[in-house]
C-alpha cells in the first residue's frame, strides 16, 4: 500500500483556471504538508498542517488554499492559475511536525499553458 | 526563519572514490538534520538523519556529521557506485512540536563517473 498518495500524477491546464491535487496519507501521522520543487530542483513548503495548526509560507500566494477533511487528507486548491504556478507539487506527512522524517508522495506534475 | 545553504550544485566523482556535500544552517536553534536522495522522476527519500545531540552518525556507505558550533553538516559517501547518482538534499528543523516543515538546502546533483 502507498504511504502518501497523491493524484493526479501530472495536471495540465489552462491559465486562469482552477485546479486541485488531492493527498492522503494511510501513515496515521499527525502533520501533512504540501512542496512545491520548481524547474531548478529547489524544494520549498508552502503549508504544513495538524489538527492544532495552519502554517503558511508568507510568500505562498492566497490563490493557493489547503483544506484538509480529516488528518489522513490534506488537499491543495489553486484558484486563477498562472504560468508561474507550473512545477511538481509534493505532498508529505510526518509522525509529529518537523522533528521526524518526512513520508513523500510520489509528486504531482502542474503544467500551466 | 531558518536558511539552510548546500554546496557544492553539482558534484562529479569517479565509481569508488568518495563524495562530501557540505550544509549550513543559520538557526542555532535548529536540532534536527536529515539528507533526502531524489532520483530523476521519483520522490525524495530520506538516507539519514542526525540530531544535535549526536556528533557523527553513520548507516554502511553513509555517514554524516554534525559541527552544531559552527552550524555546518556534511554527508559522506563512500565506495560511491552508480545507483548514488541522484540529487541530495540537506534539510534543517527546530520544531519541537506542532506543524513546523523541514527548510530545504537546494540540493546538489551527485554525478557518478563509470
């Protein structure tokens, strides 16, 4: 069974549209997150989140919105797409917040034409 | 926040030598260091992992060492063979609870020459 599952494997879409990735996570860990790794490889966290807290990265732009039903799912929406948008998003868990290794999915490829 | 800086970009070295990628971090408060591999196309994992209060820590080809003084780790490689090839990342975290995230260093392409 897959640890973190996200889906769709790759998205492509239009600018101005709206989009989202679903992640699950069957690890029974308390905190999910979501990446972005852009063109140059360089992995940066745009949200983490527990059944305490919300973290946002100050320069995630507000287009992007996590929303999580349950603390197995925590889904990316993306409102007003953008070119700038296109790169491989991750989602990850771990067993308690950043101290503890994190658990990847295998990556969702946005392509923004 | 925390800034974590990785060298070198990219790294070549013959099958068998040795390879050594280089971290900094700027939070002394960060106490835990992992190293993630990334194979073209596949997700990165986690290779290993140290927090301050251990110096040195090694798993068979793999050791990494911490200078919590000078705020800098290092990966070490040995006996490198081909399936190392990859990008490495360095991480940094000082989160001792809730939803802190992992900052990334920005990784370096580990090229191994047949």
């Amino acid at each position: 069974d897959t640890a973190v599952s996200q889906t769709p494997k790759y998205l492509v879409t239009q600018m101005g549209n709206d989009k989202s990735i679903k992640c699950e996570q069957n690890l029974g860990h308390d905190t999910m997150y979501w990446y972005k790794q852009d063109s140059k490889k360089f992995l940066k966290i745009m949200f983490s989140y527990n059944n305490k807290e919300l973290i946002i990265n100050e320069t995630v732009p507000n287009r992007f919105s996590p929303k999580s039903p349950d603390k197995a799912h925590l889904n990316l929406h993306i409102n007003s797409l953008e070119l700038g948008d296109s790169a491989v998003y991750f989602c990850a868990s771990s067993q308690e917040g950043g101290q503890t290794p994190l658990h990847f999915g295998n990556g969702t490829r946005l392509t923004v034409t | 926040g925390e800034n974590v800086e990785q060298h070198p970009s990219t790294l070549s070295v013959q099958e068998g030598d040795s390879a050594v990628i280089k971290c900094t971090y700027s939070d002394s408060a960060s106490n835990y260091f992992p190293w993630y591999k990334q194979e073209l196309g596949k997700r990165p994992q986690l290779i290993i992992d140290i927090r301050s209060n251990v110096g040195e820590k090694k798993d068979q080809r793999i050791a990494v060492t911490l200078n919590k003084t000078a705020k800098h780790f290092s990966l070490h490689i040995t006996e490198t063979q081909p399936e190392d090839s990859a990008v490495y990342f360095c991480a940094a975290s000082k989160s001792g609870g809730g939803a802190d995230g992992l900052t990334f260093g920005k990784g370096t392409h580990l090229i191994i020459q047949p």
